[in-house]
C-alpha cells in the first residue's frame, strides 16, 4: 500500500507513538483527573474531546500548519504559552472555587459539555503533541511514494486510534480507582487542590517546554 511507510519505518512510528501516548502530560493528566473525580464516564468522555482535538492537530500537519510553526518561533510560543495560560487559568479556578457537598461528602460535577470542551481546549494547545506532529510525522512520510496528505492522514488516524485505545485504558482504570478515592472523606475535602496543583503545575512545564529540537 503506497498510502503507508515501508515495516520498520512503520514500526519506528508505532514506537515513537506509543512511547508518547504512555508518558503522562496535559492530555493523560487531564482524563485522569476527571476519571477520578467524576467517574469513568467522564473519563472517557474526556477522551473524546481529548482525541478531537489530537485530530486538529493531524489536519493542522496535512494543511502544512506544523510547517509554519516549526519555521516560526513567535507561532510557536503563541500556541505553547496559551496552552500553558489555560491549564494554569482552570487551576487556579479549581483551587479558588467552592464545590458544594451534599450529606455524602459528593463533590458537585461539571456538565459533560464543559468536560468535553476542556479536553479539546487542553488537547489543541498540548505542546506535546504539537511537537510530536512538528518534530516527527513529516519524518514518515516519503514524497517519492506519491500523495503526501494521503500519506499524513492515514498515519494520524493511526496515532488518532492508538490514543484512543491508550487514554481509554486511562480513563477506565482512573474510574475505577475514583469510586474508592470519592468514598474517603480525606480525599473529598483534598482532591480539589490537588487536582487544581496539577493544572497549574502542567501549565508551568507546558511554558518550559522548548520549541527547538536541542
């Protein structure tokens, strides 16, 4: 098929895709915590929005927008350091904020539109996943194969399913794990900091990381 790479390119890409779905950043961190706090169904409703805008990406690399971010370091920070501001922003809005509690201790829940729209928002400005697109897709696609987007679109949406299945696993093992966590009294009175502390804490790295390769 001249729509796919030779096997061992294929297998480095597979590789390299794993090796990043597995290594927690804003796109895990944030399905974890919403698994834990409000269920699996949040979960993977966060997974949704979360691949939705890994797909924004993949269109972003076909249209050669990964091109102009690459070749332009003010592009760049402009979409690192807005990702950043915002994982900082619903940190600190979930450190400030007064969660109403009912006689069981229930922290209130946010509406699965407002789930699914921050796992977008935090996906389309993961400055992880946009270096992976920038740094390492253009890497398999050969030109002399022929159908250059045909080539770009057929690895993200393998990238796209591989993530799925990943942050799926995520979600429901966090999920499973939360029921325990929201029945302990501690962990209701202190999961709103703690989860408000990882926002912002993923928001400072994701304003450290470098736009060039070193």
């Amino acid at each position: 098929m001249e729509f796919l790479p030779p096997a061992s390119n294929l297998s480095l890409f597979l590789a390299a895709s794993f090796i990043l779905l597995i290594t927690p950043g804003p796109n895990v961190m944030y399905v974890i915590t919403r698994s834990i706090d409000q269920g699996r169904s949040a979960g993977l409703t966060s997974v949704l929005g979360v691949e939705v805008g890994d797909a924004v990406h993949v269109m972003g690399a076909i249209l050669g927008v990964s091109t102009i971010l690459l070749a332009s370091a003010l592009a760049f920070d402009i979409v690192k350091y807005l990702g950043a501001a915002y994982l900082i922003f619903i940190g600190l809005r979930t450190l400030l904020s007064r969660p109403n509690e009912d006689m069981s201790g229930a922290v209130s829940q946010a509406s699965t539109r407002h789930i699914f729209t921050n796992a977008v928002v935090v996906a389309i400005f993961n400055p992880k996943t946009a270096l992976f697109f920038i740094a390492f897709l253009p890497q398999f696609v050969e030109p002399m194969r022929g159908n250059v987007p045909l080539q770009m679109l057929v690895l993200g949406v393998i990238f796209l399913l591989m993530a799925t299945t990943t942050n799926s696993l995520y979600a429901l093992a966090a999920g499973a794990a939360g029921r325990w966590l929201r029945g302990n009294r501690l962990f209701t009175r202190v999961q709103r900091y703690v989860a408000g502390t990882v926002y912002v804490a993923l928001g400072v790295t994701a304003a450290l990381v470098s736009g060039r390769q070193r």
